[in-house]
C-alpha cells in the first residue's frame, strides 16, 4: 500500500505530462503497426510500445527507452492518421526520445540516426541554417563512416546543389540563443 | 374631409344602424379629445384633422361601450393597426363596427367593414421608410451604453413609476379583465410601488405587447411620470421583426408571430 | 470563503431531464451549485418564472429542452425559442445582465453535454460573481414591505 | 393544514454514499408542514413502500414526498403505494437524490445541502397539490406495425393472433426485411429463407393484418389509445387487384440494367420489377425514378404486355387514414458501404465488399447462384479476407459502439466460403471475438478448429490493389504487433450497422426520443426496454440497436405483448396533468377574455373557444376550453396566457414559484 | 501585403530547382512576394526528434519575422518546413502560455495570426483561375501524383483533402495537360529523414513507390516535397541496387510542372539540376 503511495511516476504518465496523451486509449487493435513503414525494421511495433507502456511495468518501461523502435519511427503520421483512437503516437515517440536522450539510454543501433540528428542540429545551432556539407563533415565524423556517399557530392555539386561556404544570416545569435534557453 | 365624415356619422346615426360613433371633439385647450356621439345633434361637436392623435381602439373593449352593440369609429392609422389585432384576438366582431377613416384623396372618407379591408387599407398606408423618431433616438442611446449604464437607466427610470396603471388603460390592447399583477395565486408581481415590483411589470407589459403591439405610443402618452414606455415596446417589436425576419406586413398580418414559429427560426443564444 | 454561485436550471421532462438522468447513470460529475426545476416542456416555462428565480435569489438560470424537432409534443421548444429570444432582447436592453441565463439543448442521450452546460455555467457565474444589482433591489423591497 | 411525510432511501448506498440521508430526514422533519420523516434503506422495496403506507394510515399524511431515484424511475411505484393507503396519488411527489445529486457529486456538505433543497423544493410544491382524478379514455383495438422485416412480421403476427387488427407498413415492395437477403443464419446454419418465407405468406394472409408495402408513415397524430395515422401509399403503377404477379411485363422491360437493391447492387432488375422470387406480394411495381416511361415519357411495354391489363402508369400516391391504438417501430438497420472507408480504396475496389454483400453471393437465390465469385472477373477467390470492426469501435472514422452481429456472421461467412472452396484459404482480421449467446462461442471455434479459418489478431491498416490482387496490411498483435501482408482475392468488410437513413424523419414524426446515432431509444435501459418514452409507441428489433434474429424476434413478442396488455381493457387511464381553463362564479365566469393566443399555439388543436352562458341562455363570455382528452399537458398554452387565466394541473404556477422560492431561500 | 515567402533550408541548397520554378510561377502570374528576412532553419525532423523546446521555437521565430514584416499569409513550398510551421502554429494556438514563452525565447511579439499556405494552397487560389490561358506547351504523359506524409498528415493539423487519396494535385497536373494515373502509394513514406542515416530503408521505401508508379503506367512521378524529391531522384542508384530493377521514370516538382506548361525554359525550371534526366 505505502508503495503504491509514493510511487515514482510511471513512464507513461511522465509521457501523459509532456503530450497530454494517455496511453489507456489504446485497445491494441494493432493497425499502427499494421500500416507502420518500418514497422518490420523495428524490435517492438508501434503497438506494442503501447501495450509495454500500459503495463506501467518499470522492466518494460526500461526497454522501450533502450529500444531501436523509437528512433527508427519516421514521424509519417501513417499511424496517427489510421488510429481509431486518435492516438498522436508520434508525438509519444517524440517524447520517448528526448527521454532516452536525456537519460543517456540510447540504443547503440541508432547512433547514427542519432548521429544524423545531432549533426543537423549543431549546423542550425552554428550557422541558423542547415548548411549541407557541414552537416555531412560533422556527420562523418559522428560516425567514422568516412566513405558513406562520396560519389553523391561530386555530382550534387556539379548539379549546382551544394553551397561551399554556409549562409550567413543576421539573427544568429537569437537562433543560438534559442537552443540555450531550451536546455 | 369633416364634413364628409360628419356626414357619414350623421347617416348612421339616423338609420340607426349604429347607436354611438367614437370620434374626437375639440378639447378645452387647443388640441383634441375624444368624444362619443349618440345623437345625431352632437354631430355638431365632432371634428377631425391631424391633432387628432388618440387611439380610439381602446374604447372598443370596454364593457359599457361593448354593450351598445352596433358602434362607428373614426380610426386613424394606429386605431386601423389596432383595430386589426382586435379583430383577430376576438375582442371585437368586424359585423359589429364601422370604420370610417380618411382616403387618399382630398375629402374622401372610406367605410371599412371587415378586417380583410382594413388589413388592405393599412397595408397601402404603411410608409416604406420611417423617419427616425425621437424614440428610435432613445433606443439608440439607451443600446450604445454599457451594460451596467442601462441597468442605471433603467432603474431610474422604474423609481418614478408609481404603480397609477395609466400606461394598461391607455392601451387598446390591454383588455383582460384580470391583468397578471392582479394574480394573486402565486402573486407574480408585488403589488406595491417599488422599483423590484415596478420592473418586473414593465417587462411583463412589455413582453405581453410582444407581437400585437402597434407602436402607437398612448402608452407613453398616459405616462403622468413621462417614463419613455413606447422605447420599450419599440424594442421587442423591432426583435421581433428582425430576429423572425419579418415584413412590417406581415408582422401586422393580425396573428400573433409568438404563437407561430418556423423550424429554423434563429437561435445562435442556444447551446 | 469562495462564492458558491445559487443556479436554478428549469428543464423539460422528457430532454433535459431524462439527459440529466443519463448524466448520474453514466456517474459524471459537475458542480453541486445547479438545482433542476422539472417542467412538462420548455413551451411551459413561463418568462416571468425567470425573474421570479433572480428575485429570490437566484446569480445565474439555465433552461434547457429537447433539440428543435425532438420535442415530445410537437412544438413547444420552437414556441419557448421565440419567446426566449425576445425576452432576451428586451431584459437586456433594460440592462439585466443575460451572460446569467444559458440556453441549451440537451436531449435524452446527452448525459455528458448536460454535464459540461451545467459546468461552463458555474464556472461563468463564479466569474460574473453573485448578481448582488439584482438581489440588491428584491432586498430593499422585502426589507421595505413585506 | 398541511400533514406531509418524507421519506429519505438511501438506495442502498447508492445515496448514502454520498448524501447524509439521516441529517436530511432531520432536516426535512423541521420543515413548515412536514409531520413525518424518516429514511430507509430501500425504499421501493416492500418493507419500504409498507413504511410509507403504514406513516399516511398512522399520521393521516395529506401529502408525501419520496426522496430517492428519479422520479421517471419509481413515480408511479410510490404514488401506487400512496394510492394503496388512500391517499390521492397525486399528492405525492419525488426528489430525485440520486440521479441529480449523489451520482454525479462528491461526498460533502455540499451534496447534502442540495439533497435538502431539493427536498424542501417538493415539500412546498405538495403543499399546493390538488387530488387529482385520472382521466379515462378509450381504446382503438389496432395496432400500426411499421416496417415488415422479421421484427415486424413477428410483432404483427402476435398481436393479430391475439384477436386484434394490425396495420402492417413496409417502405418497400415486399416484406421480409435484410433477414429476407441472408443465405443461411448462425449459430445453425439453417436457411434463412427457408425459415422466414412462411412467416412472409402467413402475414400476407392473416385474416386480422392489413398489410400494405411500398408505403411509409406520412403523420401520426394522437396518443396512446387514440392514434390517427396517414399512410402513404406509394403509387406502384399497377392495379393490385388484377395483376395476377405472372411477372410477363419484367420480362418485356427494357430497362434491365438497374442495380438491385435486393443483391446489394450486385445483380440487376429491370425498371418494373419484383424485388425477389419469394416476395409478398408477389407483384411488381414500377420503379418511376428509373421508368423510361416516367423520365421520358415513351415506352409503355409493360402496359401492352400485361395479359391482365393491371398496368395503371398515372396511377397516384395514396393517403390512407387510420384509427390505432398502438405503434410497433420495427423499422431496422442498414450497413455502412465500402465507400465510408478511405484506408480501404473510398469503395473503389470492386472485390472489397460488404456482409451484406457477400450474404448475396453465398445465397442459392442470388445474383451467382450460392458460387462464391468475385464482382469484378466472376473468378472463384483463392483467398479471401474478413475484415472485422470496419466503422464499428472506430470513434475516428466510424461510430464508437460495437455493432454486435458481425463477429458471428464473419465466422459464418467464412465457414460457408470454406465449404463452397475446399481448398481456398479465409483469413479473419479481428479485434476481440464477441460470441455472448448460445451455441455461439461454439459456432466460433468450429469455423477456426474444423475449418481451418485464419484468425489474425489485429486491425487492417490499409487495402491496395496490386496486379489483380487486393493487398491487405494487417498486422498479428499476438506476435507482437508483426506486419502482415496478404495478396487477397477478395475482402470483405464488416461494415459497422448503422441507423435506418430516414430513422431521425421518422422519430420526429411520432415524437419518440433517439440517441445520437439515431437509434431509437428505450424508456428505461434495463426495465423498458421495448418502451419509448412516448406512451404507447413500441419498439422491436435493431431500430434500437444493432442486433441478431433470436433477439428481434424475441423483442418483437416482447413489444406485442404490450400492445396486447393494452388492448385488453377497452378504456385506459391518462395521467391527468392537463390543462385546465379557471372558471368562477359569476358574474367573472372565467378570467380567460378569449383572446385565441392558446388556440393557435396548441400542438394537439385540444383548445377551442367556447361561448359562456348565464342562467337564461345568454351568451356572456367567449372564453377557452380545453378537451381532456385531446390535451397532452405541455403547458405551452400557459406561458402563453397573458391573464394567467390557464394553469395545468401538475405545474400549477403556483406549485412552481413555490419550488423555486423555496429553492433558493434556504435559510 | 505581399505574400511572404519561406524558402527554408533545402530550397536554397540541394533543391534549389524546386525554389527556381515556384520563383518563375510567381512571376509569371505576377503574384508580388518577398522573402522572410533573416530566415532561420525550421529545425525538421531532427529538433522534434531530441529537443522539444526548440522544435516549437525555430518554427516560432519564423512565424514572428514573417509577421513583423507585415504578412498575412506565408507560403513555405517544403513540405517538411510547412509541417514544421503549421504543428507549431496549431500548438500556440491551443496553449496560450506556450505562445507567450516562445515569444519571449525569440525576442518578437507573436500574433500567430498569419496563414501558413503550402504550394498547392498558392496555386489553387492565386493560379488555377488563370491556369488554363496561359498553357503554351500542354504536358503529354501519364503521371503519377506523389503527395507523401507532411503535406497531407496528420490531417487535424493540416486539413488537407482526402487523407488516403488526395486529389488537389491530381486536379492541377490534369489542368496541365498531363494524365493523372490511379495508383496506390500517393501517401505512403519515402523514408524522409532517413536519407543518409538509413540509406537501406529509404531505398526499400522509396523503391516501392517507384514500382507502385511505374507498374500503373506513370511516366512521371510529381512531387511538392524536396526530401521526397531528394529520395526519389538523387537515390535512384541505390534504389536500383535495392530492387534489383532500372528505372527511368523522372521526378518533377509541381511547379516545374506548371512551369513546362507554360512553356518556361527548362533551364530556369532548375530541371538540369535533377540526377534522373527530364526527357518528356
């Protein structure tokens, strides 16, 4: 009884308090899953990421931080789109991420997608936009894949795709200054 | 235009086929008054011309004047409007009454014997657009201040009242023989002068109005306090017409419009 | 101490009720301020019942019926609508303060709309606080005559 | 002097738990008036009812008032019980502390204090009761059936096997209903047709039923015992009398390409046409929005083939009248299309196709002969998928309700295509398998144990087509939420049942209440269930709900044996909350001027003005008059009255200013 | 006002074409527009993914500057951005103290009143009307209509038509002289983010859509997206090396569509730019 009392809070209300979504709507009809993109490349489906967190079980919760799952989902809102709960998933899946993220708990399979996002982002925090071949440098670097497309380059750039030097805008320190106030 | 309506009341008279014509007389001061003609000699007294103003349609409920039975009225406009809401609220039998009222042309007077003419007869004589009178400036004053400063207005205005009742005597249209402040099982309204009781009575009247009024004004006229009545009276008349989408036509067709309704009729104030 | 608005809710036999019954079947929940006076139908509901509730103490009114063309009788709310509405029109223009009288239709199978017009107007009234212009004048005529 | 007695029931604790049902009774025991109080634990049940007896013999109570469930629940219980110790049952009145106080606030003073309220609101509202006495009617022994599916066939046949009249109403041509397109039925597997034909000629030739198809209510005026009803009686341009039904002018129609309606739109019929072989009547009638006749004005075939001559082309709707006593709705359901489903192709995909659709294609009488082949090639399919819950549970897309009959027709279905296709393979995607009923449960485990049907756990996300195949991406949530991909032959959805299309018109016209998806509603969930809230207006079958055969046919007895109740006695007694104009003595008379206002806004024409004579004869007043048995009691004439000259018994102003002001002065 | 434009990151960048041939379509229909000044990246896929803060900020900034420049509608041609934009919009809108903190994090009053349109919105209010007159060379191909994710969901943000099968640029492309195809992947993911992180799963994806298209006759893939483009296009040989089949079916931005209609330069268009030549 005093356990239940002073119980942490469980991984799906934390999700609850960031998205305003209770995972209780899901009656695990499974079509999430069913029209999931990548559904296939994962190691738990959408579903049943929703089932471990209905069961409020600190195991599960634990598995889903460290699952691939998370980071693989594309955000194509397919699942939110088809659910007929109304269930934005994708928005729990957000909120998963920035969970793992936080609490370093990081499936060791998504580094580089991780990789990818990081580079992106220290790009806007440095230039206030994507700058491309920097984001590609940085990324290599992130993940030692040196020779990951190095026949694309040359050609976007013979295509007039590719910027040399970044953009400079004016504005960006109040960009960076975003991403100091959001820590 | 006197001397033709003279004549006509003369003629019925004689024939006997009224036993009293309600008209106007001259009053002590300038303006006029109203008169009831039994013999055919006070024809003399009568006249008739724009300072007669009254509404005479409030005689024709009364008991005593019920009782003669056969009567002529000299109408006016607003008696016509009246007259015609009588009609179709049964207080009056159109067989029963004479309207004499003046035409279009110079000198003519116009008989009206059924409601279906005196409808006709008003509808023609409706203007098509109204000058704004002095009421509709209050109207629109009284609608411009906030909330809080109508209910002062309002609430000054209802202190004056004093309960004299001369407001439902003036009106054609308040005929019952028991008004509803006369109810006492339950007692709707205090009786007493108080500004509570006093409200509630000009809403009710108001409110009882809805649909039949005329807009003729003797309700304000009989006012000893000279509390604007007719601003209230104008107000629902005008909802009612804008809210229900009416003509001024229709909405003096004679039914009342409360006791019909359209499936779509407006109701965005509803949840 | 909060105020704790006074509501009276006049309500139609057959809609509103029966939808309020729903709302304690289905154990929804709302605010205790409101008390349902049971008419026959919103047709029955007399305007001058509504004074009658601000006179006696009432800070806010909700009439509520059956939705246009489910009245149990035909046409009673379609006759009430007209009547609400001009009575509306003119106790506003004499500046009684109408945001303290929802109107709303709640039918038989509306259990939880009844719950969320009952609580919006709570909530409404405990923003407008009590009606103390109104209650103000019934006072000094009690006080007075009676 | 007012004697009243209170009487507090906890409900068990269905009040107490929340209401202070012993601080209320002391409360209302200090109440001006109040001689009696007491609470109790039930009070509907027999010790408590006795409670309420023995208090109105022992105090000589003139007035009661119950608090407990809501008065639409247990009124007439404990006005009985008054009645029962003498008292005039209308002097007893309910607060209802359940429903609108403990259900739906939390435990505190404040719930308490409104239980008080609400108590003191009816003992002062007693205290301007009058006794009343009910008013008598009589009986019309008729009933009106409206809609000739099983549900109406039953209701109809029972209650005219009973001795009485019925009406039967069919919107189309014949009788019979969806029952009457079914191929076999579960859990048995026993011929629809084979079952309900008979039923389908006894009706026809009951010497007590009227039957008229191809007709719809047109008004319903009235009340309980004394209904008028207007049937219109869709002009079926032939003349019923002759037409001998040899079917010659379906034969010579040359407009032979209507869908029809019967083989949901995967067969066709010709413009005059008999909606199926075993139809009653077994005649035809004309299609005029389809005609070549009607919408160009040439053809007449029909009319030169007839052998009898029946054809009548400018034959006219008809108004037919009658007098009933009773009203059966037995109108049914109707199922969504594939069209309603944007993940499965907007009802583009040919092989995607309904239930009701597939009853078709497995019945022996429809457009394949019983051969289960697809719309589009006529191929037989090698694989077909089931697609459960397709609109029902969905509160996104669909309705939120679970339309119950579908998780047995899909294991029928797949039986029956299993038995038709030995070596096809029938897939079930599925959510929870509902089989409550029975042999039910049974029937399921057969279709997957014996025939070997795929049952997937798990919602379709999407249907595609792909090289002639419907691709269907499911996905097994028994294994973990895995994806699933069948190249399917054919789909078939179990589209959610839905309300009838006209069921909300057709509510509006008798004035019974509905829910929000215009499923008729019950007078009480569990204990009338076959009640409306309208008083003798009846409800059989899946007009209520979605539901199977046994259960309409078992609700169609259960609403003919009302109706049966009702007829048994020639007079019925109305609650005699009606309208009442004051008269008095003279010279007053009344205080009604007769100004009409209440004439024109009564809904039931029960008002009339009526001439006030003297002693001698004279008339002295014209004043209103209400007909008791005319009057329903709304009251809309009341607020109407400007001299207050009418009140209803019941709601008397007087009664309600009482409850109001005793509401809201709690001091 | 002038309508702003956001060209965002990917426009002036890798898919610079995409921003030429909306440029062209402007000028040709003489729509005036500017661009947003100072436009910061719209944070796409990876600010959501890690940093929620900023994922509502970025957009916010761009909101703020398009509406202290006086705008009352902003057209965002990406649809990654335009998705971007518009959650952020809907989210302020719904939390009022949300809108209140992201106005102070970027320093700029924030009225969130502006209208966020994407190209298909533009077209169909300011261009479809004068469409038809100004056709020189009408399309003659079969195409297949590829509206992806972020334009079309999640539809309770973007209230775009049909979810499952959109038509709005089926209708335009038919305007065009072109033959929209009925086919079965309008919606379905390309792989988006994915593109250098999990090459291998945008090619299966990617390659589907292809085979989807192709299989139904399209000789055209039209897209309004540029990731989608970027996917489909400049993937092409890992897309191949992943299905094991060639294809040759070109990928063209609406507005180069549009612009090819109207007879506009195929150079202007940026149609040079792409991998997988434009040889219809």
């Amino acid at each position: 009884m005093s356990e239940s009392l002073n119980r942490q809070p469980s991984l799906s209300e934390k999700v609850a308090e960031i998205t305003g979504i209770s995972v209780n709507k899901c009656y695990q009809c499974g079509k999430c899953s069913a029209g999931c993109p990548v559904a296939n490349d994962m190691d738990y489906s959408p579903s049943l990421i929703m089932r471990m967190l209905q069961t409020d079980d600190p195991q599960e919760e634990e598995k889903i931080l460290r699952s691939y799952s998370i980071w693989l989902c594309l955000s194509c809102e397919m699942c939110y789109c088809r659910c007929p709960m109304s269930i934005d998933i994708p928005s729990i899946m957000d909120a998963l991420r920035q969970k793992a993220y936080s609490e370093k708990k990081v499936n060791p399979k998504a580094k580089k997608i991780i990789a990818f996002h990081e580079s992106f982002l220290d790009s806007i925090k440095w230039t206030g936009r994507l700058y491309e071949i920097g984001l590609v440098a940085t990324y290599k670097l992130k993940t030692l894949d040196l020779l990951k497309d190095v026949e694309l380059a040359p050609k976007m750039y013979l295509k007039g795709k590719l910027n040399i030097l970044p953009e400079k805008m004016h504005g960006l320190k109040n960009v960076s200054g975003l991403f100091k106030k959001s820590k | 235009m006197i001397k033709a309506m003279k004549n006509k009341s003369l003629e019925l008279l004689t024939s006997q086929e009224v036993r009293v014509v309600i008209g106007y007389e001259k009053g002590t001061k300038c303006s006029t008054r109203p008169s009831f003609f039994f013999l055919p000699e006070d024809i003399e007294r009568m006249v008739f011309d724009e300072e007669c103003k009254n509404n005479l349609a409030v005689y024709l409920t009364k008991e005593n004047i019920k009782n003669y039975g056969r009567l002529a009225i000299i109408a006016n406009d607003k008696t016509l409007q009246s007259i015609v809401k009588l009609i179709s609220e049964n207080q009056i039998r159109e067989d029963n009454l004479f309207v004499l009222t003046p035409g279009s042309e110079d000198g003519q007077v116009i008989v009206l014997n059924s409601i279906e003419e005196i409808k006709s007869f008003v509808n023609k004589s409706i203007p098509s657009q109204k000058e704004p009178d002095s009421v509709d400036e209050l109207v629109a004053r009284i609608r411009k201040m906030s909330r809080e400063e109508r209910w002062k207005y309002w609430q000054d205005e209802f202190a004056r009242c004093i309960r004299c009742y001369a407001c439902r005597a003036a009106c054609p249209l308040c005929y019952c023989t028991r008004c509803t402040v006369e109810s006492s099982q339950p007692q709707w309204v205090p009786v007493a002068s108080h500004v509570l009781g006093n409200m509630e009575w000009h809403i009710i009247r108001a409110m009882h109005m809805s649909g039949r009024c005329t807009d003729c004004g003797a309700c304000a006229e009989a006012c000893p306090v000279n509390i604007n009545l007719q601003a209230l009276t104008r107000v629902v008349r005008e909802s009612i017409q804008d809210e229900f989408n009416l003509t001024t036509e229709e909405y003096l067709e004679g039914n009342n419009v409360l006791s019909s309704f359209k499936p779509n009729d407006n109701e965005t104030f509803i949840r | 101490m909060d105020f704790e608005p006074k509501i009276v809710a006049f309500v139609c036999n057959w809609c509103t009720y029966a939808g309020a019954d729903l709302t304690g079947t289905s154990r929804i929940k709302y605010p205790v301020n409101v008390r349902i006076v049971r008419f026959p139908c919103t047709g029955r509901i007399d305007f001058m019942l509504l004074l009658k509730a601000f006179d006696e103490g009432a800070d806010g009114i909700i009439v509520s019926g059956c939705h246009p063309n489910d009245c149990h009788y035909t046409s009673g709310n379609f006759h009430a609508r007209r009547r609400w509405m001009i009575f509306r029109n003119l106790i506003d223009f004499v500046g009684i303060d109408i945001r303290r009288v929802a109107f709303s239709w709640v039918s038989a199978a509306e259990g939880a709309k009844w719950a969320e017009v009952v609580t919006d107007t709570v909530g409404k009234i405990k923003e407008l606080g009590p009606y103390s212009e109104y209650h103000q004048i019934s006072k000094s005529f009690d006080g007075g005559a009676k | 002097m007012s004697r009243i007695g209170v009487f507090i029931c906890h409900c068990g604790e269905n009040i107490s738990a929340t209401v202070d049902c012993e601080r209320v009774a002391r409360e209302a025991s200090l109440m001006e008036g109040v001689l009696y109080s007491i609470d109790y634990k039930y009070m509907c049940s027999d010790p408590g009812q006795n409670l309420i007896k023995e208090a109105i013999k022992e105090h000589n109570l003139n007035g009661v008032v119950v608090a407990a469930c809501s008065p639409r629940m247990h009124e007439p219980t404990f006005r009985n019980a008054c009645a029962e110790a003498g008292l005039n049952p209308y002097m007893c009145e309910i607060a209802n502390l359940r429903e609108h106080v403990s259900w739906v606030h939390e435990k505190g003073d404040a719930t308490t204090q409104k239980a008080i309220d609400l108590v003191r609101m009816l003992v002062e509202k007693v205290k301007n009761n009058k006794p009343l006495l009910p008013i008598t009617v009589p009986v019309t022994r008729r009933a009106l059936v409206l809609g000739g599916g099983i549900g109406g066939i039953q209701a109809s046949l029972d209650i005219a096997n009973a001795g009485h009249q019925v009406i039967l109403v069919e919107r189309d041509p014949s009788i019979g209903g969806h029952m009457s397109q079914l191929s076999e039925t579960f859990p048995t597997l026993d011929c629809s047709q084979c079952i309900l034909t008979p039923r389908m000629v006894e009706v026809a030739r009951h010497p007590n039923i009227t039957l008229i198809t191809y007709a719809e209510l047109e008004s319903l005026e009235g009340f309980i015992g004394n209904f008028k009803a207007k049937i219109r009686k869709k002009a079926k341009s032939i003349d019923e009398k002759l037409c001998t039904g040899c079917g010659l002018c379906t034969t010579k129609c040359p407009n032979k390409k209507i869908p029809s309606e019967f083989n949901e739109g995967l067969g066709t019929r010709t413009a005059i046409y008999i909606p199926f072989p075993q139809a009653v009547p077994n005649k035809p009638v004309i299609d005029k929005t389809q005609c070549t006749y009607y919408t160009k004005g040439k053809c007449r075939l029909c009319e030169k083939t007839c052998p009898a001559q029946a054809i009548r082309l400018d034959q006219e709707d008809e108004i037919l009248e009658f007098d009933v006593g009773a009203v059966v709705l037995a109108t049914g359901f109707n199922v969504k299309g594939t069209d309603f489903f944007p993940e499965y192709g907007y009802g583009n995909y040919q092989d995607v196709i309904t239930g009701l659709q597939f009853e078709r294609l497995a019945s022996a009488s429809g457009p394949t002969l019983g051969e289960i082949r697809r719309p589009s090639d006529g191929k037989i399919p090698e694989k077909i998928v089931f697609v459960a819950c397709a609109g029902s549970r969905d509160p996104a897309k669909g309705i939120e309700y679970c339309s119950k009959i579908c998780c047995m027709y899909i294991a029928k279905h797949a039986m029956l295509y299993k038995h038709k296709v030995h070596q096809g393979n029938a897939y079930v995607f599925y959510m929870d398998i509902r089989a409550g009923g029975k042999m039910y449960e049974e029937f399921v485990r057969r279709a997957i144990e014996e025939d070997d049907v795929k049952y997937i756990r798990g919602r379709v996300s999407r249907i595609y087509e792909r090289n002639g195949k419907l691709i269907v991406k499911g996905a097994d949530t028994l294994m973990g939420g895995k994806p699933i991909e069948i190249d399917a032959d054919m789909v078939v959805l179990a589209t959610a049942g839905v309300a009838s299309p006209k069921a909300e018109e057709l509510a509006q016209k008798v004035h019974v209440s509905y829910d929000q998806h215009n499923f008729y509603a019950e007078a009480h969930p569990k204990l009338k269930p076959v009640e409306t809230n309208t008083a003798g207006i009846f409800l059989a079958g899946s007009c209520q709900a979605p539901k199977d055969i046994p259960e309409t046919v078992a609700m169609a007895s259960g609403a003919a044996s009302k109706v049966i109740g009702l007829f048994s006695n020639s007079e019925l007694k109305r609650d005699p909350s009606i309208a009442v104009v004051n008269r008095m003595p003279p010279p007053t008379y009344t205080t009604c001027v007769g100004c009409g206002l209440c004439v024109t806004a009564c809904p039931y024409q029960a008002i009339q003005l009526e001439d006030i004579k003297d002693r001698k004869g004279n008339v002295v007043k014209r004043a209103a008059y209400v007909n008791p048995g005319l009057c329903q009691g709304c009251g809309t004439c009341v607020a109407f009255c400007r001299s207050k000259s009418i009140d209803i018994e019941g709601y008397t102003s007087q009664q309600i200013v009482a409850e109001i002001s005793a509401l809201l002065n709690d001091e | 006002m002038p309508l702003a434009v956001y060209p965002g990151c990917s426009l002036t960048g890798s898919s610079r074409e995409y921003m030429e041939s909306v440029e062209q379509i402007l000028k040709t229909f003489e729509i005036p527009y500017t661009f947003v000044e100072d436009w910061n990246c719209c944070g796409a896929t990876a600010a959501h993914n890690l940093n929620r803060k900023v994922a509502e900020a970025l957009p916010a900034r761009i909101i703020a500057l398009a509406e202290k420049q006086g705008a009352d509608e902003i057209l965002v041609p990406c649809a990654a951005c335009y998705n971007r934009l518009k959650s952020s919009q809907k989210k302020m809108d719904e939390d009022k103290v949300l809108k209140g903190q992201l106005s102070e994090m970027v320093g700029m009053p924030l009225d969130n009143g502006i209208k966020i349109l994407n190209v298909l919105e533009v077209i169909e209010q300011s261009i479809v009307p004068k469409l038809n007159e100004k056709i020189q060379a009408p399309l003659n191909f079969k195409a297949a209509c590829y509206y992806g994710c972020l334009l079309v969901r999640p539809g309770n943000v973007l209230n775009f038509d049909r979810e499952e099968d959109p038509q709005s640029m089926d209708r335009i492309v038919e305007i065009l002289g072109a033959t929209p195809v009925k086919w079965s992947f309008k919606t379905e993911c390309c792989g988006a983010g994915f593109t250098v992180s999990r090459t291998d799963i945008v090619s299966r994806l990617s390659g589907d859509i292809l085979i989807d298209a192709v299989e139904h006759g399209a000789q055209a893939l039209i897209v309004a997206c540029p990731m989608c483009h970027a996917n489909l296009d400049m993937r092409r040989k890992d897309i191949e090396k992943a299905t094991g089949r060639k294809f040759d079916i070109p990928v063209i931005y609406l507005t180069q569509a549009i612009g090819m209609a109207l007879g506009i330069d195929h150079q202007k268009l940026g149609l040079n730019r792409h991998f997988v030549p434009v040889s219809i």
